[in-house]
C-alpha cells in the first residue's frame, strides 16, 4: 500500500547505505513512512491508485539539516551590523544580546514562525536551536515548530553567571536567567513537548557558553540528559582565547578533555563550531561518537577534512542570525573555503561528502538518523524535490556532483515531512507566508526601537 508516490524523477539521490542514486526514480509513501524506492516504471505500475506528485526534471533527495540554529535571531539578523558606531560598543555580541533582552514570547515566536517558514522554503526539514531563555517561553515555540510540520530540537538555555567566557557581566540584563529556573523550566518542558508531533520535537539542554556554568552544574545537565534521554547541543572552541583559552586557562584542560571530565560526550552531544581544538579534543570525539556542526558562514575550520578522515560526525550549521537559513549556501561556502586549503585532499572532501554533512550526518547530530537524513525503506518520509528548470542548473550532468555546487535554497521546488507535503511548487501549506513575514517586519522595528537603537547609513538616505 502507498498513498503517495513521487514519480518520473529524474533522480533520486538517496543517500542510502550504498549511496545508489536512482535514474528516473521514484519513492512511494505510506502515511509517514516510505515504502519503497526504485525505479519509476516499476513503482507506477504496483501503486496506480497512490496521490502523485510529478518529479520530472526534478531530483529527489533527502530533507536538509541546519544543525546550529538561533532562531530568535533571524528576526533582528543583520541589526547589529548597521548600528552607528557610538551604539555598537566594545564586545562583539553586545548589541545582539541586547536586542534578544528585549523580546516578548510573542516576538520570539514570530521570529521561530520566519525561522521555519525560511527552513521549508529552502529544503530544510530539521534544526537544532541553541539558547532558549526563558523570556521566549519555549511552548509558544514548539506550538510553532509542531504547527509548521518540520522537525525542531529545542535546546534550553542554562545559566549560572551572565559571564562568556573570560568576559565578565556582559550578558545583558533582559536574558539573565536563575540556574534552577531554568532546569526546572528544561525537565517541563521535557516531559510536555519531547518525542511529541510525531516525533518532531525534541527538547535538549543547550546552556550557555563557557563561563556561564560551574563545574557541578555541568555535571548536574550531564545527569539529567541521561536521566531523560536527551542531548545537548553546546558553543565550543569558537572565539579562540575568550572561550578555548578560558578553559585552558581555568581547567588546565583542552576544550574535549573538560567536557569528557564533566561527562558531556557521547553520540547525544552536539558541539558547535569547533575551530580551536586540537588532536587530543579529535581523539575523544572520535573514541566517544561525539558530533561537530561546522558552520562555514560564521567561523572557517580548516580541519573538517582531518576530523572526516578520523571518522567523526561532522554535520553543516547556518548559525541563526549571522547567515541566511540556507544550508544549500553552507555546502557551498565550505567547499570554497576548503578549496582555499592548499594541503587540501579533494579525494576526502567530494561534493558526496557535503551532501552527506547536510542530510545524514545532520540527522546523526540530531539523533533523527534512523527515521530521517535518507530515503529508504522503512525510514519517515522526509524529502525535498529540486526544480532542474532553471537556467543555473543546465546542463546537469551529474547531480552529486553539482548539487552543493549550484544548487540554491530557492531551488526547492517540494518540501515533504513525516509524508506530509509542507511545500508544493513553492506554495508553503502551513504557515502563511504573507502573514509570517509582515509580522516578523513590524516586530522587529518594535524590538529595534525598545532596544534604542538606530541604524546607520553610510550613503544618504533619501
Ligand atoms: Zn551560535
């Protein structure tokens, strides 16, 4: 039985363990699940009377990941940059901070809405979102996560000191949290959002950056994420001296051997960044299945190749504000950035390699790999169908090969979730676009003026 097959595809790019690519393919879906995949011919005739959807001149694959998100920032994305000097200060994050101390749940929640309604509309099916405060009150953002039809990891803030590393009393006086507060708001929300929406949502803890925490409280998230069964998706070895260099300094310790101290390793955890490590932190990674997520838009690693090699999870980030949520454009920097490298081995970092940073090591990071990141079998029906109609993508001679190269986000022509069409010829089901948008318009002047501040032109506006 299948009520849905997606047919007449050009290609199916399954990202399945033999990594078979499926010329004039087709994938057919049962309620959530897929069914089978095979040729097209095939499957037309064994399910004749499934709902179609056509895929010609399309290729089918599996649904992104954005694995490093901060999804209160896309509202106010860019603010901090245009601000006039006077106004930005002496710390880099201050103003962003800033802006986020002054959020109501309701702006939270429209900036989530512009967050998802961006993900569908450029083929991403999954995200893990860093740092919620309790100010955005997480319900109204899984309401929207769970409403919108995409997959969502809600990574809680935790805080003790509103310090970032070695830079003290700079978190703003709008996101200062109570430690017990906000373990006590992470385990409820745990138990009431978790595992929920099909299993859609999942609820981590995602405290803040080094400095912020004590050595017991590590140990206390270390305890409750077993006891719980979640994960923690957490900033490291971002910044250099300020967060690398304060553990160092503090610990005695290499970023990996403080966090393997604390007991914050293992395949349920989730570092972000990762630019200043070295091959001790590697080696633990490697021995303990802890996952990366690189985020090229915001901090270039020149050794995503060697940790590839060493066979740790390495899977792409957009880094909410800083960026666009357009993972296409991640596997695009990186492969530039990574051409940069002269020591470089193409052999290791093939465009097949981004491809798989972007589904399945991304549905790894997220502890969605059994049910998500390929299309197979017995997996959720999680896929995107990119429109080969396009003047950019002619000739396209071998879609592994040219799919992180030219393909774009606005290339996404279909968005399918858990067999539930989000996105259909650009048409999102939904949300309602118009009205995401204008909203996340208005609010975000309203946060900027709450905020105080200005914007700066450099040429005269007139
Ligand atoms: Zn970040």
């Amino acid at each position: 039985m299948a009520n849905l097959l997606i047919k007449d595809a050009k290609y199916v790019v399954t990202v399945d363990p033999k990594r078979r690519v499926i010329r004039d393919g087709a994938v057919a879906v049962e309620g959530m699940e897929i069914v089978e995949v095979g040729k097209s011919s095939e499957l037309k005739r064994k399910y004749p009377r499934a709902e179609t959807i056509d895929a010609k001149n399309k290729i089918v694959m599996p649904g992104l990941f954005d694995c490093h998100a901060h999804s209160y920032q896309n509202m106010i994305r860019g603010m901090a940059f245009v601000l006039p000097r006077r106004q930005r200060g002496a710390f880099l994050l201050g103003p962003t901070l800033r802006l986020q101390g002054v959020y109501t749940p309701e702006d939270a929640k429209a900036s989530m809405a512009l967050n998802c309604l961006e993900y569908i509309k450029s083929g991403v099916v999954g995200f893990c979102d860093w740092g919620i405060n309790l100010r955005y009150k997480i319900d109204g953002l899984a309401e929207v996560v769970r409403d919108s039809g995409i997959r969502g990891v809600l990574g809680k803030s935790v805080m003790e000191y509103p310090d970032y590393g070695s830079c003290k009393n700079v978190i703003d006086p709008g996101l200062i949290e109570d430690k017990d507060e906000c373990i006590r708001d992470t385990i409820r929300a745990i138990k009431k959002w978790h595992g929920k929406a099909d299993g859609r949502i999942q609820v981590w803890f995602g405290p803040r950056s080094v400095g912020a925490l004590s050595v017991e409280t590590y140990k206390e998230i270390a305890r409750l994420v077993k006891q719980y069964k979640v994960g923690i998706t957490y900033h490291l070895a971002e910044l250099g001296e300020l967060d690398t260099g304060f553990i160092w300094n503090t610990y005695g310790m290499s970023p990996m051997e403080f966090m393997k101290s604390v007991g914050w390793v293992g395949p349920n955890v989730s570092f972000n960044h990762c630019l200043y490590l070295t091959g001790i932190d590697f080696k633990i990674l490697m021995e303990t299945g802890t996952n990366v997520v690189h985020c090229p838009g915001t901090g270039f690693d020149t050794r995503v190749q060697d940790m590839l090699q060493m066979g740790i999870n390495v899977a792409l980030g957009c880094d909410g504000g800083h960026e666009t949520n357009d993972v296409f454009l991640a596997m695009k920097l990186e492969k530039t950035l990574q051409n940069r490298i002269p020591r470089r081995d193409l052999t290791i970092l093939y465009p097949e390699k981004l491809i798989e940073m972007a589904t399945i090591n991304g549905a790894r990071a997220l502890m969605w790999h059994r049910e998500s990141g390929s299309i197979e079998k017995g997996k959720r029906a999680d896929m995107i169908l990119v429109n080969l109609n396009k003047p950019s993508l002619t000739p396209m001679l071998n879609p592994v090969h040219d799919l992180p190269s030219r393909v774009l986000g606005s290339d996404v022509d279909t968005v399918i979730v858990n067999g539930k069409i989000l996105m259909e010829n650009r048409v999102v089901k939904t949300l309602d676009e118009d009205r995401v948008i204008e909203e996340a318009r208005r609010r975000a002047e309203e946060v900027r003026e709450r905020a105080g501040y200005e914007i700066e032109w450099h040429w005269p506006e007139i």
